[in-house]
C-alpha cells in the first residue's frame, strides 16, 4: 500500500483509471408502482401515482447520462411491478429493465442493479414480512430470476439501507410494515442478512465475475453537548450501532448490538466475507441529545454548524465527514464505492459546491491510499423522496411534475465537467 500511496500522493490526478462516476436512482422513486406497498402508503402518490413517469420516458432519461459523460448508473429492479402477484412474473417488466441495462451497455456505462430499495410487491409485505422466516425463499427466488433473466449486469446490490427499512418498517413505523416492534425488528434484521448470504451466493453461481454488496447507510454521530456524558454515550452507542455493527458482522458472523447499560444482543448470521465491495451511501452528520421526554432517551438534530444552511430535507452538509466513515469502512479490507451522496436543494450553485467538496475529499482519501473506486450522485433527475413528497430537489436535472420536463441544473453541467477532467476514461 505504501508504493501506491506514495505514487497517487505525488500524482496529480490520485483517481483510477477504472474508477466508477455515476449516478444513483431507484425504480419506485422515479416511476411509482401500482403493486407496491407504498403505492397505498402515502398520499402525495394518489395525485402523482407515475412520479416523474420515468417508467415511459426511461430512453429519454437515459440520454441524459450520456450527457452527463458518467461511466456507471445504479438503478433499481423494481420487485413489485416484476412478480405483481405471487408467483406471477411480469415478462414484458423483465423485458423492459432489460432494454435499460442494453441501452447503458450500448452507451459504455456499467449498470449496478439494486435488487431491494425499500419497496415490496403488496403480497409480499402482507403475506411474508421479513420478521417471519417464510420472506426468505421469496425474496431468493425473486434474486435468482434476476440473477438468470438480466443478463449484462455485473454489479448488484442485494439491499439498499438494510438498517433503514428496520429503523422505519419496524421501530419508528414511518415505513412499510410500519411496526413499533423491537422483537420483530431483530428477527427482521436476521432474516435480511440471511437473505443477503444466499443472494449472495447464487449471484456468483449465476453471473460470472459478479460484485455483490449492500448500499449501507453511513452517518457522522456527534454528541450535541461534548461536555455532557449522557449525549456522549448516546454518541457512542449510535455509532457503534449505525456505523460499526454491521462492518463488525460482515468481518466475523454475528451481529452485536449494545444499549447501555443491558446486555449485548448476538445474532449469528451467515455474511462473512459475503462482500466484494462495499456500498456506501453518505449525506450527513447527526447530533445526539439525551432527552428524558423522549422516546430511550433520545433527540436526533442537524445543527448548521458550516453556517452553509440546512437543505430542504433539514440535513447539515458535511464533506469532511465521508472521509471519517470511508476510513472506518475500509476496515472491511474490500474496495469502498460510495452508492449515493447528494443534496436536496433548490439552489443550483450550492448542488454544484456539494458535489466539488465531497469529490475533493475522495480525492484526498485515494491520497491517503484507501482504495475508493466510484462515487454515484444522488441523483438523476428530481424525484419522489419518500416521507418529504416531492419537492426536496435531490436531481442533477430539475423536474416540473405538471408538465413532466427535465431541465439541466447547473450541477448537471458541473458534474460532467468533473468527470471529463478527473477521468482517465
Ligand atoms: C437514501 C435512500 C434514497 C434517497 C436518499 C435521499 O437513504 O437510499 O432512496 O431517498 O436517501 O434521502
């Protein structure tokens, strides 16, 4: 490690020739599904059901990444509109995200397909939520016919933000199943890993040179009094929780989970080495506060403390705190690419300023010598964003949902300049 680091160190150009700049979407957030559970969910999607209607307009939207000169696309096999009712398969859905994955071939851009990001097909959540052990030979059997039918793809993710669909489908109850069930929550978090291992697994038997991850959610924790022990252990025991746990089980089998002051919960699960990358997705830093009126204690903030403005979805922007989780993250020993970063704004130049300042810290990791090899925006063009509805403005392209148009933002033309000039394609 030291030659290389040595050799990108006095390199004025530190990124790869093979290094991967994308763009991040997901199916569900771009073009709705009749069949998923969030279809009925919330709803913003009643009067907007098609979203941006990516789902006819796919050939345009792909034009765009051609503009953007990107060399990577990461989207999403949307699950419901695939297998609608159990055991039903939609061939003409299949034959379509096939065409996706041809049209970027046919444009040099290398798809990484998500097989699970957060939404599922109604029968699925009603009949085999992930708490019962059933959702297991579903959810394989949904990854296997992908793994065979989709042909061209190399990279996949088996799920995006496990730790998310927990926190929400099972503890906050924002999402779907919209449990408050910590019990159910861990037989979930075991069923999903599981299914992780075999997914894993069968995509190498089927899809030769296959490269299999998760997009792990990665936050900065800090305590929001430094001087106050309580917010310090709350500090603690969230980024024990959040950030380290699961590299932790990916590196050994088991999952340790600590609250304070009780017992460690265990948790086997068949992942080890089951990585050959490692997907993270990163936006923000979040600070802790105990609070005895709330719910364990607990009050999450985003402070401005860059005094640059929270953005439309309240997060502080803070570039300095990707190179803390990739560095925590490259304990895996397995290549880092980080699935998604972005900002919700209206404001093109402070889209364009998030894009150069987190690009400058990978730079400055590939310097330090971790090896980083691609960097996927969120995202595309603006789109549904889950619990904020529609106006958060993650997109690299601005969407008017009345009349449907996609316009260039400045950052579009920004991160196509970066990618011309830190490429070595
Ligand atoms: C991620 C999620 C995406 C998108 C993004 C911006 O957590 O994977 O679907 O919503 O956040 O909030």
């Amino acid at each position: 490690m030291t030659a290389r680091t040595g050799a990108r160190k006095r390199d004025p150009n530190p990124f790869p020739a093979n290094f991967a700049w994308g763009v991040a979407t997901s199916a569900f957030q771009l073009e709705g599904s009749p069949h998923a559970d969030w279809a009925t969910w919330d709803s913003v999607l009643q009067a907007h059901p098609d979203v941006t209607n990516h789902y006819a307009l796919y050939r345009e939207d792909l034009k765009l990444l051609k503009e953007l000169g990107v060399n990577a696309y990461r989207f999403s096999l949307e699950w419901s509109r695939i297998q609608p009712r159990e055991d039903t398969w939609d061939e003409d859905a299949i034959a379509r995200y096939q065409e996706i994955v041809d049209i970027l071939l046919g444009y040099g851009i290398e798809p990484m397909a998500t097989l699970h990001h957060f939404t599922h097909p109604r029968w699925f959540l009603e009949r085999y939520p992930w708490h019962r052990d059933a959702c297991r030979g579903k959810y394989l059997r949904f990854v296997e016919a992908m793994a065979t039918k989709i042909r061209g793809v190399r990279s996949w993710i088996t799920f995006n933000e496990p730790y998310v669909i927990l926190l929400g489908g099972y503890l906050e109850g924002c999402m779907p199943p919209g449990l408050r069930d910590p019990k159910r929550s861990l037989q979930a978090l075991r069923n999903i890993f599981i299914c992780h291992g075999k997914a894993y697994d069968i995509i190498h038997a089927k899809v030769p040179h296959a490269r299999v991850s998760v997009a792990h959610n990665m936050s900065v924790f800090s305590p929001w009094k430094r001087w106050n022990p309580l917010d310090r252990l709350l500090t603690r025991t969230a980024k024990h929780f959040y950030n380290t746990s699961i590299i932790d089980a990916f590196r050994t089998g088991t999952f340790v989970i600590k609250f304070p002051y009780s017992r460690p919960v265990e948790i086997e699960v068949p992942i080890k080495g089951k990585l050959d990358f490692f997907g993270v997705n990163y936006y923000t830093r979040i600070h802790l506060r105990f609070n005895p009126f709330r719910k364990m204690g607990v009050e999450l903030r985003h402070l401005d403390i860059e005094g640059t403005g929270l953005t439309n979805v309240g997060w502080e922007v803070h570039p300095r705190g990707l190179a803390k989780v990739l560095r925590s993250a490259s304990r895996l020993g397995v290549p880092l690419i980080i699935t998604e970063n972005g900002i919700a704004t209206h404001d093109t130049e402070r889209k364009t300023a998030y894009l150069k300042n987190h690009v400058d810290v990978i730079e400055q990791c590939l310097r330090d010598g971790l090896d980083v090899q691609g960097y996927y925006y969120w995202t595309l063009i603006d789109n549904y964003e889950w619990l904020q509805g529609l106006d958060s403005r993650f997109g690299l392209y601005q969407v008017d949902f009345e009349t449907l148009a996609r316009t260039p933002t400045q950052a579009a033309a920004y991160y196509a300049y970066l990618i011309e000039n830190r490429s070595r394609l």
